[in-house]
C-alpha cells in the first residue's frame, strides 16, 4: 500500500535555476501526524459485567461482539480484546498519509487488583521531506525528496524565484508555483500547490544520514546486539564464517551516495548462521531492530498462513477450493472459478484477470486499491473474470495470493491478524511488528507488513528449520519442500513456488540454491539450506528493480555465499 499524500505531493515538483546563491544546501521538514509512540492500557471487569478501558487519558466503555472479543473505540483507534486469551490487539484509523490502517498486538498483565495492563504502540505516521538545493550548469536548482520511500528522485529540478521581500517561490518552467511561501534566514514557510499543508523547512547544517555516505571507512565489522528476542548472537569467526566479505559488503554500502537515483540504498542487513545472528548492520540511520516495510515480500506469510491452518488441524489444504469455502457467493455456472485451488492462488496461477504488471487488468493491485466502488476487496477479486484456466499460466497477481489467505480466514472463523500473531508471531517470539488492514478491517497480505530485519531472519530461519521453532512443529513436515518447489514460471523458467522465489548461484565450483521472499524497494529474506543460513536486506530503492536485483545478484554471490562457503571449507 501506497503513500497517497506523499505521492500527491511530490507528483506537483515537476520543475530549473535562480540568483540567490545562500540557499544552497540541504533543508528539511518532519511532519508528524499525530500517532503517538505508545499509548498505556488498562483494562477492567466492573461488577456488573461490563468491560472498561483506560487508553492513554481516554475511559472506553466495551462494546461486546458476537464472536466473544471486546471493542473500546477512541478518536485513536480501537482496542480488540480477546478476554479468554488475555490479549488485545490496537487498531490505529486510517490515514491519508500512510494509505492503510494498521493492527499491532498488545501485550496484557494482571496486576495485583486483577486490573489488565499493557502498551501498545502503533506504526508511526510521518512524514520527512527534503528540499536539495545545489549547483547546476545554468545556477541553482531545487529537488523535493523523500529517501524514505525513494520519492522525487526522478523528477526534473525546480527554478528558485527568490525576492528582496523574503517571498520564495519554486516553479517547473512558466506553471504556476509547485511551492511558495516565505524566507527568513534557516527557514521557509512553504505552501503545496493544490494541498492545504504549509511546511516548514529548516537548513540542516550538517549533512542528513539519508544523503550522506560514511566519511570513514568501515575497518571492522560491529558485533551484532544481545537482545532479549530469541537470538544467539556471535562474531563471524567465532562460527566459522569469513568476516572479510562482510566487511567489503559493508564498505560497498557505507560509501553510497543515497541521493544518486541508481544508489544502493540499503537500510539494514542481517545475517544467521546456525541459529545464530552472526552479522548485522544499518545504513543511513535505519535500524535492524525497527520495523520496516516488507513490501510483497509479505507475500510470503500467505502461503505460510495455509500452512500453520493445516497444521492446527483446520479443513484447508493445497487442493481445497474456492467452491469449498466461498460455497454460493460464486456463481454455480462459473465452474472454472470455482475450481480454483489454494495452490494455484499460492503460486499465481488461478487464471483471474488480474496481472500487477498490466494497468489495464481489472485485478492489478494499484487498480483495485485506487477504486471506490467496491472496498471489500476479497468481493472485488471473487468478481474479476477468468482469463485462463486454473493452473494453464503464473502472473503476477497480488490479489489472489490475498485471497489464499482469506482462504485461511473462512475457514478457521478467526480475525487473520489475531490467527496470525497466536500461530506464528508469538511462538517465534515476534512482537514489535504492524499489520495493515483492507477496508473491510481484516488482513492484507497481498504485501506490507511492518517487521523488523532480525524478526524476518526468525521467518527464514523457521523454513531452514522445516517448519519447527524451538522444537515445536508450526508447519506440516514437508511443507516447507513443497513450498520451495518449482510450481510456477513467473519471470523466467521454475523461479517461483508457493509465494516463494528461486534462483541458484554458482560459486567457487558449487551449485548454491536460495529461496527467498522479495518486495518492492530491495525487501529480502533469503533462505540458503546447503549453508544453514538466512539473509535478510532491507533496503529503500522503490520503483527501481535494476538497482535492488544487485543485492540478490551480487550482493550474495559476491559477498554472502563466500563468507558462509569459508566454513564449508574449514569442516572439509
């Protein structure tokens, strides 16, 4: 899901060159929208058998639902408690700016009174924007941008229009002004054409990390944290792995320029080797340990969902189909539709007229979220056409891999952001993490979830271990080679299965396999069973395949797979 104001915003910077030449540099604005970092719960029974709620300074009264959760709504959001499982989950509103809402668990203790206590804390929604001014053949120029999201880059140069009396305008050629407002020394007041939201700018003095690359190189690798999450921690060596290709890998990263529209801009990496985190890093003031966009990489925990709904025992498998679970809302006529598998909805095979890569199909996902007369996007995806016959060819189609997992909704009859934390989140110790939200309220998992780097690394590091954490089997036994598989040719030949991607790599004589889970921008989980290793990139390339391939197609065989291939030869 996109950001639809910060699109809107940056979609009127279409602009070249000016006279005042102390404007150059770099200047910034942080818009925040509200969300607070955390907000404190407290959660009673009264007597008379009502639920009340203390969420942050506000009193909710429980509005009991027909499927025995609790709802305490506020002008923040809306508190869902499962009062038989003692857990609760926040449910922050929709917002233009971060184009979803999103669901986070929230952790509940009693007290010694009995009362319920706990925090959530939602996916904060802001905003940064900066304005680069600098140097061109014909004089100064502007550039609106968001490195965050990789916005603005390509967009041509603003002419600055700066006058005596402190008024500043920015402009592309003779259209009227894409910003304008007031200067005064470090700071611009600046209007958006078309958008009620004046920002203010501030010179920064010293450079943004989200521009700057590392002034020093990077002479040794920082070892990665103990943390309370699940993770063994270890230097490289101390596991038999090179620490000298992650060093160069470091260095390569370090020394981007970020604001080159072809720059690698990789925010975190981390590596495990055996269970064990062995490397981890941010870049340009990112954080392995905050959650980040998985972009389609989310795809992954659709067919993973099917799984754990098998394993729980529920009447789901590969071969169910739409007919089983959707029963009547598909016509009896439409026998095509309705022999839709969960497989061929896992592997992008279902034959619906819906192809990501085709503005013009029905069922591409930028189509379907943009639309507005049907905001029950499973009913919209139900209603697309076939094309094709189930299984004849794999396209790329967001909207049916969602609908595999609303596949798991029906059948288990639970919320999917609740059945998704109690069966995969919380045995793998997973909890910092945000799930957005289809209008409707329920999951997306066409893409998007928020997870940190190193809770990633536990979701590759679950399929090296066959479906099993920590000795408990959260996966059928064979699930995981079955969703490796090739079942599917999607950009070229047997490179999908099961929303998992595969590619192989030769090097130093060896035939390397990896399969791996990838999203828009550089979102990277990778799964190397010979080396008993995952990697994991997170990374802000958006729109800009060419650059984030080079973190499979280089960065591994280059970097990873050597590091990891020096203790295979250590153990010969």
């Amino acid at each position: 899901m996109k950001s639809t104001l910060l699109a809107l915003m940056l979609a009127t910077l279409v602009a070249t060159a000016v006279s005042a030449d102390d404007l150059e540099g770099v200047w910034s604005a942080y818009l925040d929208y509200g969300v607070p970092a955390r907000i404190d719960i407290a959660i009673e029974h009264d007597d008379d058998g009502s639920w009340v709620a203390k969420i942050g300074e506000t009193q909710a009264k429980g509005q009991q639902g027909d499927d025995g959760t609790v709802a305490f709504v506020t002008d923040m959001g809306t508190l869902r408690l499962y009062p038989q499982a003692a857990t609760a989950y926040w449910v922050q509103p929709y917002l233009e700016m971060s184009g979803s809402a999103y669901a986070n668990p929230v952790d509940l203790t009693a007290d010694e009174e009995g009362t319920w206590r706990g925090m959530a804390r939602p996916r904060p929604v802001h905003l940064r924007l900066d304005l680069v001014v600098q140097s061109t053949d014909a004089g100064l120029a502007a550039n609106l941008r968001n490195p965050e999201y990789n916005m603005g880059r390509n967009m041509p140069a603003m002419r600055i229009e700066a006058h005596d009396d402190g008024t500043i305008a920015f402009r592309h050629e003779d259209n009227p002004p894409a910003l304008h407002g007031t200067r005064a020394g470090d700071r611009m007041d600046l209007q958006f054409e078309n958008i009620d939201e004046r920002v203010t700018f501030v010179r920064t003095v010293t450079p943004r990390p989200g521009y700057a690359p590392r002034s020093q190189p990077v002479i040794a690798l920082t070892p990665p944290a103990a943390l309370d999450d699940g993770w063994l921690v270890a230097v490289p060596r101390s596991r038999g792995v090179d620490p000298d290709p992650l060093l160069a890998l470091t260095q390569r990263v370090a020394e981007q320029d970020p604001g080159n529209l072809y720059g690698e801009t990789v925010h975190t990496m981390v590596l495990t080797q055996g269970g064990v985190v062995v490397y981890e890093e941010g870049f340009f003031g990112h954080d392995p340990r905050v959650p980040h966009d998985t972009r389609s990489a989310g795809k992954s925990f659709s067919s993973t969902m099917v799984g754990l709904a098998i394993q729980q025992g529920y009447a789901i498998s590969p071969s169910t189909t739409l007919a089983d679970v959707f029963g009547d809302e598909i016509p009896a006529s439409d026998k095509r539709k309705r022999a839709i598998t969960a497989a061929h909805l896992m592997s992008m095979a279902s034959g619906l007229d819906c192809d990501d890569g085709n503005y013009e199909s029905p069922g591409n996902e930028d189509v379907m979220q943009s639309q507005q007369a049907q905001r029950d996007w499973i009913r919209y995806t139900l209603d697309l056409d076939m094309v094709r016959a189930p299984g004849e060819k794999a396209i790329y189609c967001s909207a049916g891999v969602n609908l595999a997992s609303t596949m798991v909704a029906r059948v288990t009859g639970r919320w999917l952001p609740e059945f998704f934390d109690q069966q995969f989140a919380k045995p793998l110790g997973i909890r910092h993490y945000h799930i957005n939200l289809m209008p409707t309220g329920d999951m997306y998992v066409g893409g998007g979830v928020y997870m940190t780097a190193r809770d990633l690394a536990k979701f590759g590091q679950l399929y090296l271990n066959d479906g099993v954490w920590n000795g408990e089997r959260l996966l059928p036994e064979g699930w995981v080679g079955e969703a490796f598989s090739a079942v599917a040719s999607i950009n070229g030949p047997d490179d999908y299965g099961w929303n998992w991607w595969r590619q192989s790599f030769e090097v130093d004589g060896q035939r390397i396999e990896a399969r791996y889970a990838a999203g828009n921008g550089g979102q990277l989980t990778f799964v190397l069973p010979q080396l008993d290793a995952v990697f994991v990139v997170q990374a802000g390339n958006y729109g800009n395949y060419g650059t984030w391939r080079r973190f499979r197609d280089e960065y591994l065989p280059d970097y990873v797979i050597p590091a990891l291939l020096a203790r295979s030869a250590s153990t010969r």
